[in-house]
C-alpha cells in the first residue's frame, strides 16, 4: 500500500498523523486511535493480528496506517512494536471499542495493558 512507503518509522507515522488532525480536526467527524503495542513473541503477534484486526473491522474500524518495527532483521518475529492508525465511523465509536469488554479483556488475559499506547482523536 502506498502508506508503507510514506513512514519510515513510527516516529514519522505519529508525526504525519499529529499533522493531520492539527489542520483537519475541526472538519472531521470521524474517530481515530493511534496506537503502539510491544508485542515480544511470533505467537502473540500472530494471534494479534488474527483476532484484533477482524474484531475492529467487525466493530466499524479500518486500519488506514501501520508501523512494524522488529527488534532484529531475523525472517521471523523476535519481537518489536506494532503502530496502527484505526478509523472509526467517530469518536464515540472509537471510545466504545476501546471500552468494550471484548477489547479490554484482551489486552488484559494478554498482559498487553502495560504495552500498550493508545491515543482517540475525533
């Protein structure tokens, strides 16, 4: 996808995104989450990327940008930080995701609640 080219890094992905809703806020009414996660093992990536990216979907979210960033340069998942950029129909709809016991019980049976960052726009 063209995005995958545009960011560098999670730094610029953030940055790019801060920009954005700095000049379109106001006209905007959708939601947004920007989020980053520390994700340490293959299994639990994969298991994130299978669950919670049809769970968003399912509950009006669209990923529009991501940032992998591994650890190391191995072929296979050693570890490293998930960026995501997800879009929601709007704010109160992201914030419901967000707080829904779906959501929050995943990231806590995953012990992902210390790792995680996550920021709603809208």
């Amino acid at each position: 996808m063209w995005f995958e080219k545009l960011f560098l890094n999670l730094d610029d992905l953030l940055r790019t995104v801060r920009y954005f809703f700095q000049i379109s806020l106001y006209s905007v009414s959708k939601g947004y989450w920007i989020k980053q996660v520390s994700i340490e093992n293959t299994d639990i990536f994969i298991e994130y990327i299978q669950t919670v990216i049809p769970w968003l979907l399912s509950v009006g979210g669209i990923v529009i940008a991501k940032d992998i960033s591994q650890n190391s340069d191995l072929n296979e998942w050693d570890g490293g930080q998930l960026g995501i950029v997800v879009e929601f129909p709007s704010k109160s709809a992201a914030k419901k995701a967000f707080e829904s016991n779906v959501f929050q019980e995943y990231i806590d049976l995953r012990s992902l609640n210390s790792d995680l960052t996550l920021s709603i726009w809208g």
